[in-house]
C-alpha cells in the first residue's frame, strides 16, 4: 500500500522557481492497493495522479474511489485535468460522508464546475461513468477499508478523515482553523494514528495575523499530533507565498517540537 502526495500547496498553484522542492500542485492525496485507489481532494495535484494511473497501469479492475474535504477551488481545480475521468470504459465513485445539508448537492458542485461558461466539456460529456454518493452518516466502509469523517472549522465547512487499512490508521485534516485551543474533534478523529497528515498554512506569528481565514499553524498541527499521540505528522497545504527555503526552516523548527515530523512535497511516496 502506498500513500502518495500529489499536491501540497494551499490556495493556488505556483511555479516559481524558487518553489520547486515542495512543489505547487494544490491539494491532492492517494491511498493505492492493488485494488483500489481513495483519493483526497482534487486540486492541481489530480491531474499528475491521473496521468501516472491512465499510462503506467491497467487498473481496469481498480476502483477509484474520490473524498473531498470541503470544495474551495483548491480543492477542485484539477478535477477537469484528471485524464481517466475521459475514458468511457472506467468508473469512479465521487463521496462525501457526514455532510448532511439541505442544501447540498455533491453532483451540482461538479456540473457546476464545468458548465459551459467554465470549461468547454461537460461533466455528462467526460466519458467515464461517475457513481455519486452523498452520505448523511459519516462513515464509509467496503470489505478492506473504514473510513470516517468529522466537521472541523472552516469558511463553508470542512471536514477530517480517518483511514483505517490494512492494520493502519491515516487521518487527513486539510483547511482547519483551531478556535480557542485545539479542536478536541481533530484530535479525537487523529488519536494513535500511524500517520496524521496536518494542514498548516502558516506560521504561529502569521497566524495571529488572520483569524477567521481558516487556517492552522505549524505549531497547532504538532500540538494535535502530540495530544493524538500521532506516530508521524506531515505537514501540507503550504503558503503560496512561503518558498522552499523558509519551508526548510520551518521544517528544521518543526523538529524541535515533534521527532517524527516532516514538511510533505509533491510526488512524495509513503510505503505503508
Ligand atoms: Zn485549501
Ligand atoms: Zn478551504
């Protein structure tokens, strides 16, 4: 089983040079077996996911299987890039779990994303045939895996995920603000995890500086990791506007803090 990071940056793609080491692909994360492939979040990252899946094996067989934790454009933005979604012989299933408003509909998001005035081939159009699934519970189980969602704090909700696969727990918590403390429901969904995979968009000095943005520090991440009592935490979703060598430093005050931390790039590969 492998775990790979597709894309790590937060709020929008970047290509600068100087950006290269963690990468500017938005957000995306896959879990792959043999069998099946779980996807979290298709920002930017999606469409190398795609194009590595669509050519260098034949996963006819495989499901794929997208979770989102919430639908900011970083979130999305590559859904229309992701190469096997065009193929008429193959099948996704796109799933939310917990979310249970009124108002939402998973399906609309999507047709939204491209209408006409957005993108010039429409969601009915791609070809590959989309099993949408729209869960009030927040659970999701198939014969290997159990999956279990919990709302965290973010501008139009958000939500964690906490993997459990063949004998491991992965949980993500991506576009999470901590309000008065660390959230006991990041903690709870993150607790004995193998691997915690953490936001943290800024840094505890330009934290104080944007409240209500939604975001964590560096620091909030390994205070979950320590009270979840975390194994490993990789921190994601980097500033657009921190370069490869302030992550680098983060990286190094990181570690003052937690052992087992480590700053996530795109194209990382975690064998579990
Ligand atoms: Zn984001
Ligand atoms: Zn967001």
């Amino acid at each position: 089983m492998k775990l790979k990071f597709y894309g790590t940056r937060g709020s929008i793609p970047i290509c600068e040079q100087s950006f290269q080491k963690y990468g500017g692909n938005t957000t995306c994360i896959a879990l792959c077996n043999a069998k099946n492939v779980y996807v979290f979040d298709s920002g930017t990252g999606i469409r190398n996911l795609g194009n590595e899946y669509f050519s260098n094996h034949n996963h006819s067989l495989t499901n794929v299987i997208l979770f989102f934790s919430h639908f900011h454009w970083d979130h999305i933005q590559g859904f229309p890039f992701f190469l096997p979604a065009y193929d008429p012989s193959r099948e996704f299933t796109i799933a939310t779990i917990g979310r249970n408003d009124d108002y939402f509909d998973l399906k609309a998001i999507f047709e939204n994303q491209m209408r006409k005035e957005f993108f010039p081939v429409p969601l009915e159009k791609m070809g590959a045939k989309f099993n949408f699934i729209q869960e009030e519970t927040n659970l999701f189980k198939n014969d290997e895996v159990k999956i279990i969602s919990s709302e965290h704090n973010h501008p139009g909700r958000a939500f964690s995920y906490r993997i459990a696969i063949e004998g491991k727990i992965i949980v993500f918590v991506t576009d999470v603000e901590h309000i008065d403390g660390i959230d006991p429901r990041v903690v709870a969904i993150s607790k004995d995890a193998d691997i915690l995979i953490h936001e943290a968009q800024y840094t505890p000095e330009e934290l104080v500086k944007h409240k209500g943005w939604g975001h964590s520090s560096w620091m909030q991440a390994i205070e979950v990791a320590k009270l979840a009592n975390v194994k490993k935490l990789f921190i994601t979703h980097h500033d657009p506007d921190h370069d490869d060598n302030f992550l680098d430093k983060i990286e190094v005050e990181c570690k003052k803090h937690f052992l087992n931390v480590e700053l996530a790039k795109d194209n990382l590969e975690v064998e579990l």
